[in-house]
C-alpha cells in the first residue's frame, strides 16, 4: 500500500476523490436559500458536467476511430475482413 501512494499522481487521484465526497455529502447539509442553490448546483455543475462530457467524446470518438481504421490497414488482405 505504501508502494502505491508513493506515486504522485495516485496520492492527488485518491485525494480529489476524498475531497469530492466530502464536498458533496457536506453539500446537502448546508441550508442555503433556493435562488442561490439552483444557481450553484444546477446552473454551475450541470454546465461543468456538460463541458466535461463533450470533452471525453472529442476524445472518444477519434480514438475509436483510428483504432478502427489501424485495425483494418493491419490486415493487408481485405478479403479476410469478411
């Protein structure tokens, strides 16, 4: 176990998390007016949380792509590809 936090990127990773569970279960027990929760959790996060998934998917796809096409070119014979 200490092998495994001795790595920099997996002690911030398992910090972030702790810290986001922290976040989120404090989040439900702070009484703030309405106005300013629909601000924060729907407005703020749901356009965060949608940056982040367009992100991946810019990612994703070409990734999927390419792996496709490199698959393909690897074959050499196409009468092998069906």
């Amino acid at each position: 176990m200490i092998a495994l936090l001795s790595n920099k990127a997996t002690l911030r990773i398992l910090c972030a998390m702790v810290l986001g569970i922290v976040v989120g279960l404090g989040s439900q027990h702070i009484s703030l007016p309405v106005a300013v929760h629909d601000v924060v959790f729907q407005d703020i996060c749901w356009t965060i949380g949608q940056i982040f998934l367009r992100l991946l998917q810019m990612l994703v796809v070409p990734v999927v792509l390419v792996s496709m096409v490199c698959g393909v070119a690897g074959l050499g014979d196409l009468k092998s590809l069906g």
